[in-house]
C-alpha cells in the first residue's frame, strides 16, 4: 500500500471513529441530562443504579479507546505529511509493508514493538 492508500484508509477510519466517539458523547450527554442526577435522571432502586453506573463507566471506557485509536490515526496521517511514515521510530529502519497493511497506524517494526506478548 502506497501512502496516497494508507491516507485513504486512515482518514476513512478516522471519520469512522470520529462518528462512534460522537454517538457515544451523545449517548453520556443524554444520559446526564436525563434528569435529577441520578445516572439515568430518575430516582431507582439500588441495583438498577448500580447497572446503570456499570454502564456508564463501561461507555467512557470505551470513549477513552475510541480517542486513543483516533489519535494514533491522526498520529499516522501526520508522519505521511512529514515523511516519516513507515519508518520504524526506534531504528530507522522501513516498516515491513505487511505489518502496514494490517496495521496502518503502526509506529515500530514489530520486533521493536513495547506492547507484544511472546
């Protein structure tokens, strides 16, 4: 994949995830703004504010993901503005065409890669 298709592709993801992080907020806003401060704006039981608690805390974990893959999106498209895109950061070294493809946002080689489990 050349770096015209590695823009394509990450700036079609970035929209992708840029629209999940939007429906998300949305869905916390909405939430919020339901009513008397309870997690879902209405006095309830114990258990089911509890749930409701339990899924909030679930959505913001999943907003704090979104944002970070979005980053490393943005992180991704800006390297192909400088140049730097496909250049293992620690080394120098080209990053492996294969591990591009299936990682577009990839930083290292993934020898050089902090967050692999052997």
């Amino acid at each position: 994949m050349d770096n015209e298709e590695a823009r394509k592709h990450l700036e079609d993801d970035a929209v992708r995830v840029g629209d999940l992080i939007g429906g998300i907020r949305d869905e916390i806003l909405a939430a919020g703004a339901a009513g008397d401060g309870s997690p879902s704006g209405r006095a309830e039981p114990q258990e089911e504010s509890g749930s409701e608690l339990f899924e909030r805390e679930k959505e913001l974990s999943i907003l704090e993901s979104l944002e970070k893959e979005l980053a490393e999106i943005q992180a991704a498209i800006e390297r192909i503005e400088s140049g730097t895109y496909g250049i293992d950061e620690r080394t120098g070294a080209p990053i492996n065409p294969a591990r591009l493809e299936a990682m577009p946002t990839a930083r290292t080689n993934i020898d050089n890669d902090s967050t692999r489990r052997d």
